[in-house]
C-alpha cells in the first residue's frame, strides 16, 4: 500500500499509535516520544487498566452515528476522563511507577494541567484500532497504523500465553453489524483451537484498520507500516515516520535507534518485560520462522489470507 506523506505545514493535533498488539507499538511510541513535542499516553482505552468507562477489549465508535464509544472518545479529548485505578503487579511495581511518572492516571493529570500547554498527546494504544477512524475525523488525530504477520503474532501470544475472549465483539452490536457479519459463525464456534482464535483475532482487526486505512487512502493523517520493515530498516523507516508527523528526526534520535536495535541485543524479550525496547531488530523480522508449528501455518493462514495478501506476499509463509 502507497503511503502518503504530510507537509509539515498540516501537522497538528494528536498522534495514534495503533495497531494489533505485539506489533511494536510500544517500540514506536517511545521512539517518537523522544522528539519531545508529545506526551506519552499509554493505553487509555485499555479494558482492564485505562480509562472509566471502557466495558470491552478493542471498544469501537461509529461515525455515521453517535454510539457509546464515539462519546467516551469525546469526552477524553475533552479531557474528562479518568483512570480506573486497579493497577495490576506488586505494590512495589505501582509504587515503582508512581515514582517514573509511568502511571498513566498521573500522566493525564499531568496533561490535563500542565503538558496541554506545550504538547499534544501521544496515543500509545493497539486497543483503540477500532476507535481510530472516529478520533481521525472527529478530532483531527493523525493515524499510524502498524501491522505485523499472522504467524509472527501468532508466536509472540502463544509465548506470552495471551487469550482473547470473543464475547467483546459479539456483545458491541454496532461493531458486528458494520464489519464483522462474514467473521460470526466462526467467532460464535464453540471450542476454537488456539490457532484459530490468534487467526480470527488478526482477521478481524486487520480488516477492519485496512477498511478504515483504504477509506482514507487520500488523506495525509493516515501512514500504514509493516512490523518486519521497521525491523529490517529502523533507521529509514522511522525518518519516514518523523517526515509525517513532520518532526525533526535529529542525531540523539537515531542514536536511540541505533541502541535499541543493535545486533548484540537480544532477539526476545526476558522474562516477566513484556515490552522490552532493546532488541536485535534484523533477527526479530523473522525469527518466528523457527518457532511456528507448521501445522499452525495452515489454519491461521486459511482464515486470514484475503486480508493478509494485501500485506504479505507468498514467499512470507514458507517456515
């Protein structure tokens, strides 16, 4: 897909980070965040950890019609909202994160009094993908969208044991009806396979952001880039990414790149770090090769292909 690029001229407003999770967004977020002209907002739609309000995992706002995201999309813009505050880990973790300005609920009371005034927000947040075509036309919020391969996705939920319970999709009736009519059989199944259900999850977000990124083909606010190039080219990629935001893409950032992609970090994160930023990004590209089941490649690639061929060509699933 042809991206287009933005004057720096038309820069303005906030910045979503999106994606499916395990996509990079974190890497991405955190990069873009040491040109200093946002304040970093760690998932504020999170179902567990972010924002009041939010009752299921990928929340989505209709645009034709006012629904009950599309307001809790506007209330935060309008900045009233706040966080819920069951932080999950040890008390010496949140303690820990009180003490890093990490804690997101003191991020947006920093924002709301102080950060507002010199800065715009950046959305670190793969749970909004379904939310993102409202906050582009209804809050002028520019849009990366970052995609990954099903089967690397794969591999990295199956590592992390992730789940996903389907019932967040079926029980949003405007979601259903607007995208996902052809994906209900499959969702309704009972005793899905694991491969599947990563399958069928990739399926249904990547529709859904390639419909929204496909509609705005022709609008400046939108770039689309794939995990595996960043990897394989962080240094070129990520000048693209500053050029669309229209950001000074200077030394000390490329020297942040250069540390946390360098050869001799690891390939996978440790144990118990999650979104470890320091790795050996030519590896990470395709590692997952290695460790996918072949008799994983089928199923998932069954269900997602017709979405996934627009991404990744053939020679993307020899194992």
């Amino acid at each position: 897909m042809e991206n287009k690029i933005m004057d720096s001229k038309e820069i303005n407003g906030h910045l979503l980070v999106t994606g499916s999770h395990r996509s990079g967004s974190t890497f991405v977020g955190h990069v873009i965040a040491k040109s200093r002209k946002f304040t970093y907002m760690s998932e504020p739609f999170h179902y567990e950890d972010g924002i009041r309000g939010v009752e299921h995992w990928f929340p989505y706002a209709t645009v034709s019609k006012p629904n009950y995201y599309s307001r809790q999309v506007d209330e935060f813009f309008n900045l009233e909202f706040e966080y819920k505050y069951h932080r999950k880990g040890s008390i010496l973790r949140r303690i820990y994160s009180i003490v890093t300005g990490t804690d997101p609920s003191l991020k947006s009371k920093y924002f709301k009094t102080i950060g507002k005034l010199y800065s715009n927000m950046l959305i670190k947040d793969p749970l909004s993908a379904f939310l993102s075509n409202y906050m582009q036309k209804y809050q002028n919020v520019s849009v990366l969208i970052l995609v990954r391969h099903p089967l690397a996705f794969y591999t990295s939920l199956k590592r992390l044991g992730f789940r996903f319970d389907f019932k967040s999709f079926l029980t949003q009736e405007d979601l259903m009806e607007d995208f996902l009519k052809d994906e209900e059989s499959l969702i309704k199944k009972n005793n899905l396979s694991y491969e599947e259900e990563v399958g069928l999850l990739w399926r249904c977000i990547y529709k859904i952001l390639t419909s929204f990124y496909e509609e705005n083909r022709d609008n400046k606010k939108w770039l689309l880039k794939k995990h595996e190039d960043i990897c394989l080219n962080p240094i070129v990629e990520f000048e693209d990414i500053f050029r669309f935001l229209g950001l000074k893409f200077d030394k000390s950032v490329k020297n942040y790149i250069r540390k946390c992609t360098k050869s001799n970090n690891p390939v996978e994160a440790p144990k118990n770090k999650e979104h470890y930023l320091f790795r050996d990004s030519s590896q990470l590209a395709n590692y997952w090769k290695a460790k996918v089941e072949k008799e994983a490649v089928n199923v998932i690639r069954k269900i997602t292909e017709d979405v996934a061929i627009k991404y990744y060509n053939e020679s993307t699933w020899n194992v």
